[in-house]
C-alpha cells in the first residue's frame, strides 16, 4: 500500500518542538523526565540549561531565549519544562512573534501521551463560555 506523501512537511522540513529547559538530571544521565514521547510532533531543539534561572537580571537570559526562539513558525511546539518563571517568559517572546498563535504539547497523565494545544490569545469569544 502507497502512503500518501506530503509535500508541504517535504518542503519545510519537520516542525520543531523546543524544549524550554534541559530536563533536570539530564547532567548525570538520569533524567528526572522522560519527553520522548514529544518526538512524534517534530524535532526537539533545547533553549536552556537545566540550572537556569532568572534571579535579579533577566536580561541576558531572555536574549538568549529570544535568539533560541527567533525561527520559531507557527506550525512548531513549545514543550514546557522548568523554572516556570522562564516558561512564562519564552510563551511571551513566541506570542510577541507570532502574534499571539502558537502550539505547546500537554502531558495527560491519564493517556501517558502529549496532546498539543493551539494558542490564540486575540480569539473573539464568551468569556462566561
């Protein structure tokens, strides 16, 4: 049986899925984590170290995130790991350049599986829906 070849994904190559932080204990070899599963939307690509942390000057650390992120299309992912105050920072600089559209990949628990969620900040909508 022929599989159906897609020529859209041939042309731009697979999506990225960036890793926002190392997962802790990657160092040693026994990562505290395992994302693999994230694999199958795209090509994995970490931004940061697992010890990194914004404490009193964020400034270096968001410039290396936004030059870590600066390719980032609005077909790629964001899987969120680490210092949530870094995660909140890297969804800010994707949304600055996409416009507020953008895709992150949720663990469920219950599935043992990643999902991904788009993102549009600007959507019309209820509030009370």
């Amino acid at each position: 049986m022929l599989e159906s070849i897609d020529y859209q994904v041939m042309k731009e190559g697979r999506p990225i899925v960036y890793v926002i932080q190392e997962i802790t204990g990657t160092r040693e070899g026994r990562p505290k984590i395992n994302i693999m599963g994230a694999a199958e939307f795209g090509t994995f690509k970490f931004l940061l170290p697992e010890l990194s942390q914004i404490i009193f000057s964020p400034g270096p650390l968001i410039f290396k995130l936004r030059k870590g992120l600066q390719s980032y299309r609005p077909r790629d992912f964001l899987l969120l790991t680490g210092d949530p105050a870094i995660i909140g920072v890297a969804c800010s600089i994707v949304s600055d350049i996409t416009n507020g559209k953008y895709q992150l990949l949720k663990w469920d628990k219950q599935e043992r599986k990643y999902y991904s969620i788009n993102i549009n900040l600007h959507e019309k909508g209820e509030i009370n829906e």
